[in-house]
C-alpha cells in the first residue's frame, strides 16, 4: 500500500539537500517521563524517525504514526506530538523511564527542502529515596510481551548488610512473606508501605518465563522525617500560652483585689 512506504521522491530529495547536525544530553527520572528535543527547520511532507542503535523507537511520515516495525520495549510509551511538528518539533516524549532507555537516540528528519539529525544522549538517574513512614513502590523491569506469556514467575528479594530475605513471589497467585509488602500483579512492581530504617538496602526482581529471564535491581534509602522545626514550633506555641494564662490569672487577681 502507498500509505505503508516512504515517499520515493521525498527519499531522493534527503540525499542531496543541507543536513542540519545538532546534539543534546537529557536526564530524566527513573519511572517519569521526559522529553527528547529534536528541532528543524519547518518543512513539507515530514519523515521523522527516531531510533536507539538498531532498535525503532518511533516512526511517523504522511502525517501520521507507523509504529509497525517498533520496538516492543517502547510499545505504547512514545509520544510525537503533532500539532507542533509543522513548526519544526519533532521532539518525542518517552514515558515511565527504565535503567535501559539510558543511551544514544538519533531523531533523523527529512522534509522536501532540508534534512536534519539531532543526537540526544539519555541519562536515567535512579532517585530511590523515601522518607520514613511513606510507602514506596519499586519497579521491576521486564521485555513488555512478558506479561502475556504463560508461566511467568517473580521473586522479590531484600539484601541488606549481605542478610537476604524473600519478600515476596508470583508464581500465578502473589505471595507476600511480609504484612507491609505487595506485589503488584499488573506490571510485578513491589509496594512497601510503613517505610521503617531498616527497609533500606538493595532490591533484587527477578523475573523468568520458559524462554525469557531477567533481573532487576534498585537501592532504597528510607531517610528519618526532619520534624525538628515541628517541634520547636509546638513548644514556642505551649510557652506563649503558658505565658498569656499566667498574665491573665495575674491581671483577674489583681483586679479582684482591688489593686488595678
């Protein structure tokens, strides 16, 4: 079908018109989204691709998405977004980050009068920090058409100080070896709730299917609550009123007795 190839014309115009090289370094947060920058000059009949080393990220020309030949680590976490690329944005917003989207992705554009490639290094920084009290939950990574096969299994595991404690297993059904620990049987992440000291430490998934494994591992650091201006508050809040009291028992005595 027409609608299925790149338009022949719009091919040999690319190898002959002004290339446009740009380069930029991004950092995103682990399990947020972030938004890779590919600027161009504004053109007609725009061919966009986006492609990590030899994966398709994302694809999109005659005005629309073809995301047939995209890689199934980022099925249905791209995003293009349309109505800015006339006024030359190509940008792509890539959702709930992993450690493995770290890297170098190449955003080539080709319109009828320029062609443009833009390199955008990734850095995913794993911010894993909770305060004591909250809850917290931890992903575990895996390939995206893991979750439709048969015979999946998860364990979760705690290391902390060289001591190893299962928390919890999925084997069909969840089993959690804790009150405070779940697994989330949608996407295998861990929810630790109550967040106590000694929950920091490092988090082990590991993830296996007859034909696929994987592990998984993130460092928690539960930090104390900082509730000393809490305090300080209370107590000035107490004195002022011992005080206001002592000042009015005072005045009604002095009152009474006829002094004031």
């Amino acid at each position: 079908m027409k609608g299925q190839k790149i338009p022949s014309l719009l091919l040999c115009l690319l190898s002959i018109c002004a290339t446009t090289w740009e380069k930029e370094t991004v950092t995103g947060l682990f399990a947020k989204d972030v938004i890779l920058p590919c600027p161009f000059p504004p053109g007609d009949d725009e061919v966009i691709y986006w492609k990590k080393e030899d994966n398709d990220v994302h694809s999109y020309y005659y005005r629309r998405d073809y995301l047939e030949s995209q890689h199934l680590d980022y099925r249905n976490r791209t995003h293009l977004f349309h109505e800015n690329i006339p006024h030359g944005n190509a940008s792509l917003k890539l959702s709930n980050l992993t450690l493995t989207d770290e890297g170098l992705y190449l955003c080539y554009v080709g319109t009828q009068q320029t062609k443009t490639e833009v390199e955008v290094e990734l850095h995913v920084r794993d911010q894993l920090s909770k305060a004591k009290g909250s809850s917290v939950s931890i992903t575990c990574e895996y390939s995206s058409d893991t979750s439709h096969r048969e015979g999946v299994s998860v364990v979760w595991i705690l290391n902390r100080n060289s001591v190893i404690s299962v928390l919890a297993t999925f084997n069909g059904t969840s089993h959690s070896y804790q009150p405070r620990v779940q697994i989330n049987q949608s996407d295998y992440s861990l929810l630790l709730r109550d967040l106590t000291a000694n929950d920091s430490g490092e988090y082990l998934c590991n993830i296996s299917s007859p034909h696929y494994t994987k592990l998984t591992v993130r460092t928690l650091q539960v930090e104390h609550s900082d509730n000393t201006w809490i305090v300080v508050t209370a107590v000035v809040v107490v004195l002022v009123v011992i005080v206001l009291a002592v000042i009015g028992v005072y005045v009604y005595v002095k009152r009474e007795s006829g002094l004031l």
